[in-house]
C-alpha cells in the first residue's frame, strides 16, 4: 500500500479543491435560510432539499466545451445526482454560442437525454458569436433515506471504483453510463450500506480521494497498482464501505458485468 499526497498532488488539489474554499464561507449563511438536507455547510457533490413529501438531489454543472457537449455532457451531469442516492428526473440547460452550434449541440444533448431517460424540460439560449458552451442543471428524487455523502467514510473502510471510465465515443461513453447506472440502482435497491461515495471528476481521483478523506477525517492508503489514471476524469463511482457491504456489491457487479475493482483502505 502507498501514499499518494506528494507535492504533485497537492498542487492538483489546489487547482481542484482547496481554491475554491473561499466560495463555501462567502455563501454558508444561506443554509440557515434554506435550511437544505445537505447544502453548502457539506459542499458535496449536489445539494438535498426537501419538496413537499419528497426529498430532491439537485447539481449544476459546466460550462462544458462544445466538444464533451457532443459526447456525453448531461450524462456528467447527471452522475452528481446519481452517486448520491437519487434518481435524476430532468434536466434544465443553458447555451451560447451561434445558431449552427447550439443547434450541433442540443440535437447531442436530446440524443443523451433519450438514451439515459432523463428529459430537458427548459433553460435559457444565448446566440452569440463567442465560444460555445453550455451549462446544466439535474433534478433528481433521492431513493435513499438519506442522501449519500462524502464525509462519512469509516476507518477499516474498503475503497473501491464502481464502472469503467465513461470514456470514448457517444455510443460508448451512453452504453457504459447507462451500465453504472443500472448496476449502482440495483445496489441502493438492495439496501446495502455505503458510507460514502462520489463520482470521480475534478481533476481525477486524486481530489476525489483527498476531499473523501479530509471531510471524514480519516486516511486512505491506496494499493501499488491501480488499473485507472490518477489524474484524467474518470467519472465512475468511488464508494468506501466495509468488508461485508463491499462483498454484496462486489457479488451485484459481476451479476451485471459492471467493472469494480478494489483500490485500498481508510485508516
């Protein structure tokens, strides 16, 4: 087992984390006006309100460049909502850019919300002749009696990546994501407890393990070989939970031939 926040890595999780920090203090007085099941006190990867009788996971990501537009942005998107116990229900856009672009890249984004279920019922255009972008908003109807976190990894935890890297082309990165998603409903279905998790993006799994870790206040030490990129956006799942959990989702990924491979321990 290995260390992995050497000096290279810090600075990728300053770049990723750490400088944004100043934004979570600027807006924290809004969760006593808000008073959200999960907000900006827990800075994760979605924020939980309540809705009636309902409990909502909601993101917002972006802006992406035209070119992830065109492969699988709203299904970026939407892991967010998904890797913390939700459901996603729709999706809300934003776009600029010129008429024969933004038409380029709604027509991929209609395509990717078709294939993953998941209808853009609205937002807001901008035909401008600037570079094309494109922000997105997930609602999601959380499934779990209590959204799943990034803070609550355990010591004695097992780490372990959940779906192949949704990586390649439009079909591919669908194909593989509509696989994750199917395959970690069936585990939620099941019950079985996870004490945390997040999507892996942000610059790769090195901020994703740091921010698991310092919010937890735990370590984590990483096996010698690990068969995924440190650094690249992987944008699969990365749950910790303990042995006997880990072994019943182990058991449900192999049912569906869903990738899942063990990459250390918390401390």
């Amino acid at each position: 087992m290995v260390d992995f926040f050497d000096g290279e890595s810090q600075e990728r999780i300053k770049k990723y984390v750490t400088s944004i920090e100043w934004l979570r203090t600027l807006f924290l007085d809004f969760d006593k006006t808000a008073k959200p099941i999960m907000g900006i006190k827990d800075w994760d990867d979605a924020v939980c309100v309540k809705f009636g009788n309902k409990k909502l996971v909601v993101s917002v990501d972006g802006p992406y460049t035209k070119r992830l537009i065109m492969k699988s942005a709203l299904i970026h998107a939407s892991t967010d909502v998904v890797v913390k116990g939700a459901r996603p229900l729709f999706a809300l856009d934003t776009l600029i850019g010129n008429e024969p672009e933004i038409k380029e890249m709604t027509k991929s984004l209609k395509k990717q919300g078709k294939a993953m279920n998941l209808p853009i019922l609205g937002g807001n255009t901008l035909f401008e002749d600037t570079e094309p972008r494109c922000n997105l908003t997930v609602v999601g109807e959380l499934l779990t009696k209590k959204p799943i976190r990034d803070c609550d990894a355990k010591k004695g935890d097992v780490l372990a990546l959940i779906g192949e890297p949704i990586w390649g082309s439009q079909n591919d990165r669908i194909k593989i994501a509509k696989k994750l998603f199917s395959t970690w409903f069936e585990i939620l279905d099941h019950g079985i407890r996870i004490n945390a998790a997040k999507d892996v993006t942000k610059g790769g799994l090195i901020p994703t393990l740091y921010e698991i870790s310092t919010k937890s206040r735990v370590k984590v030490k990483l096996e010698k070989e690990i068969p995924f990129s440190m650094t690249r956006n992987l944008d699969n799942f990365l749950v910790s939970t303990d042995e006997k959990e880990i072994k019943k989702i182990e058991k449900i990924c192999k049912s569906k031939d869903c990738t899942f491979v063990r990459i250390g321990n918390v401390s």
